[in-house]
C-alpha cells in the first residue's frame, strides 16, 4: 500500500478522471477528501470524505479548509468543466 494513511484531495473526483484516481489513492491505502459540485454524484462516492461545493468560490473553498482533520499530502486539483466537441471532425 503505497499510500497507507496518507491523506489525498482530490477536486472534482464525483465523475470521470478524478473519481478514478480518488478510487486508486483509496486502493493504496490513503484517506481521500472530494470536493465536487455534483451532489448527488459525490453523496455517492463510498470510503472518502465528501464535500459539497464549486472549487472557485472563496467562502466555500475557506469552509473546505477549515473542515479537514488531517493535513494534506496530495492535492490533484482535477476539476474542470471540460470543452468538448471543438475539434474539427475528420473522415476518410
Ligand atoms: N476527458 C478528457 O478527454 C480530458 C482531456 C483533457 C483534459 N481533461 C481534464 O481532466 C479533468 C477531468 O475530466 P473528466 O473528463 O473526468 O471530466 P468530468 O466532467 O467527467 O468530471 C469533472 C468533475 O468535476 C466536477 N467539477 C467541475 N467543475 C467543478 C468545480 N468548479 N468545483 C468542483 N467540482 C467541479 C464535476 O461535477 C465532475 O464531477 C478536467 O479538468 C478536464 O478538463 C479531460
């Protein structure tokens, strides 16, 4: 476990690419925080601590601070609102 107690954040981990390495850090042992603005998603997320909230805003990411109980080893600021769809498409 190469994570063992080790404590990772991961932003935007309710879906996608951030929801995959939030379940690889728990597969290594560490303890994960999520903050992601999809509720519904994230209540969903089993073994991490969830926190609802847009990683941008000031006020939230200031109550998202003061609500960890452990210090921080990881940070992967994973969430984004992909663009999706601008690339030209190609045929043959
Ligand atoms: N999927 C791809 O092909 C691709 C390619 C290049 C880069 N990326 C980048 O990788 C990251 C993840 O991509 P994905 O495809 O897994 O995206 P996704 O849309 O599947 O998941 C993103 C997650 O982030 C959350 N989120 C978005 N904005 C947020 C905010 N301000 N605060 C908190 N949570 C927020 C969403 O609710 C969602 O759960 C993004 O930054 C994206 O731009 C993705």
């Amino acid at each position: 476990m190469e994570f063992a107690n080790k404590h990772a954040i991961v932003t935007g981990a309710a879906n996608g690419i951030g929801c995959s390495i939030a379940k690889a850090f728990l597969r290594e042992g560490a303890i994960v925080t999520v903050i992601d603005v999809n509720k519904t998603s994230g209540e969903k997320l089993q073994n991490v601590n969830f926190f609802h909230g847009k990683k941008k805003k000031k006020s939230v990411l200031e109550k998202f601070v003061c609500s960890l109980a452990k210090p921080v080893d990881y940070l992967i600021n994973n969430a984004c609102v992909g663009r999706r769809g601008l690339l030209i498409p190609v045929t043959a």
